[in-house]
C-alpha cells in the first residue's frame, strides 16, 4: 500500500476558466529536478528570483475553437501565448503562438489529464505545423505525461502538501526541403488540488536540425506560482460564493455569501504570496471585520479564503490599500 501522501489526487490541473490570471515569479534554475517516487520533499526554497521580473498571465477566450483557451502573456497583443484546448476531461496544447512563428498541433500535444493521480501514464502522438516569416516546416510527434512523483514542495512562496510532480515530454520534428527542426522539451510541473496551476515549474528545450537548423541550442527556465486570480464565481462546499475586500488601516472587512455555519480560514498575503495575517471565522453572517494588529504599507494583497474542514479550490481576491 502507498503512503499516505503518495495517495494524493489532482483534480483541477491546468482546468482554467475565461479571466483567470496566474501570477509567476521567475527563478534560478535548481541543480535538479529532484527525486521520483513517494513521500519525497522538493525544497526550491532558496531558489533566488532571476531578474526577469513577474510573469503574468491571463486566460482568454478563443472563439475559433469551442472549448480552447488561450493563455497570454500579453493580453493585449494578438496571436500571443499558448492555446489550450481542453476535449473529454484532458487537455491539449493546440498552439504555440508568437510574433515571430506559430507552431500548430493536430491534434494537439497532451499537456496532461486534468484529474491526476501517483502514477498515471499516458500519451498521443499529433501532427504539427512551424511557421515563422519565410519558412513553413510540416512534421509531428508525441507527447507524454507520467505523474511521477508525490510528497511535499517547497517554494519561495510557501510549503504545499499532498503535491503530485508530473514529468511531460513533447517530442516533435518538422522539416521542409534539406532542412529539419527537432524540438524535445522537457518540463517537470508541481500541482496540488487547491490550484489549477503548476506551483513550481521546471521547462528546459534542446533544439537542433540540419540545414539552415544545424546549431544545437539547450535553453531552459524555472518559475514558481504567486497566485491565481479566479474569474467569475468559485464554488465553496455545495453552495456558491460572492466576496469582496477592502482593506485599510482600520483592518480588512470581508462581506461575502458563504455556506453557513461553515468555518473558514481568511488570510492576507502580499504578492510574493507571503502570509501577512490569518484567522478564522464561523459564517454565521454576511459581514465581518478583522484586525490584524498592525497597519499595512500601501499596494497591493491577496485575500484567501477557504473552509477549513473542507479540500477544495479557494476563493482569492486582489485588493489595492491606498
């Protein structure tokens, strides 16, 4: 029988809804990746920021395919991002979209299974298409996904429990006359079920050809989740939920349409997805204060929301203290 922790499921991996933002902190690279196998420990908590700033990302809708996503770096720049596509509880990348070449899949290269458990494997093979602005390369491949690992991360941002670690190859070649591209990306991706997005992410590509393609190239990069802003309404428990903040230096007021006589935990988090302050709280109203015992610097916070005796997805908000 597996330890307890290896028995950890993943329901909601990569199961975006149209105005999630997911916001990433990018990192130095780890020596490793770290161990396969149960009850392991990932510690990237020392992993220093890299220089390269936040990196934001927003889920849009693309209404060319029922179902797709796309996912945007720049929001405000077409043809940008990664399009996912989501078919029979799986997901799928469609496209990789730039402003320098489009790479299309068909029919489309699996990302991963949306419900997720300690040792799942699986795979499919598609055709693919590179465009760029004097060359169109035709081709195709395979991905594959295995949940490979289970126990607990660490991060700059926090320690997550009951964490699954999947290990994802896309391997693909494309050519047209003489000249060959081969693309083998690796990527090891952090889940747990209380975020729909990697909590810690490792990508490394080794890129080489023939032709005009020859040159070997090995890039890689490391990023960890600071928060995921929910669009729309999230359900809590069996009932749906409406909340809003507002904080100043009187404290934080909370009103919110929750399960009654739930007990849930609120927290401030700053940006980096610190704990700034935590409570508890019964929901026997639709209003509540909370001091906690000091004034915060202006900007920007995360509030968190999550019933207690309950797993589930939490509500986040972003409020703005002048």
């Amino acid at each position: 029988m597996l330890p307890f922790l290896a028995q950890a499921q993943v329901n909601h991996a990569e199961d975006f809804t149209t105005g999630d933002v997911l916001l990433y902190m990018v990192c130095t690279m780890p020596d490793s990746p770290g161990s396969a196998g149960t009850a392991v420990i990932w510690d990237f908590s020392s992993a220093l920021d890299s220089g390269n700033g936040q990196h934001t990302t927003w889920v849009l809708d693309d209404t060319a395919v029922v179902g797709d996503q796309i996912l945007s770096a720049f929001p405000y720049l077409n043809n940008t991002g990664n399009r996912i596509h989501k078919s029979g509880g799986r997901s799928f990348l469609a496209a990789v979209l730039s402003p320098s070449l489009t790479y299309t899949y068909d029919s489309g290269a699996l990302v991963l299974d949306q419900a997720l458990s300690y040792g799942l494997v699986d795979s499919n093979s598609f055709t693919s298409v590179l465009t760029n602005a004097t060359n169109t390369l035709t081709g195709g491949g395979t991905a594959m996904i295995e949940v490979d690992g289970s126990g607990t991360l660490k991060t700059p941002a926090g320690n997550y429990n009951n964490v699954l670690r999947v290990k994802r190859i896309i391997d693909n070649v494309d050519s047209f006359t003489n000249n060959s591209l081969h693309n083998y990306q690796v990527s090891y991706l952090w889940y747990d079920d209380l975020h729909t997005a990697p909590l810690f992410r490792i990508d490394s590509i080794y890129r080489s050809g023939t032709g005009i393609f020859q040159n070997s190239v090995a890039t890689g990069s490391a990023s960890y989740l600071q928060a995921v802003f929910a669009a729309g309404v999230k359900p809590v428990a069996n009932s749906r939920a409406n909340a809003s903040v507002h904080l100043d230096d009187n404290g934080l007021v909370l009103n919110a349409q929750l399960e009654n006589a739930g007990e849930y935990r609120i927290s401030i988090l700053d940006m980096q997805g610190r704990s700034l302050y935590s409570n508890t709280f019964r929901a026997n109203g639709s209003s509540w204060q909370f001091n906690p015992g000091r004034q915060f610097p202006g900007g920007t916070y995360i509030i968190e929301i999550k019933e207690t005796a309950k797993a589930g997805r939490p509500i986040l908000l972003k409020t703005v203290k002048e």
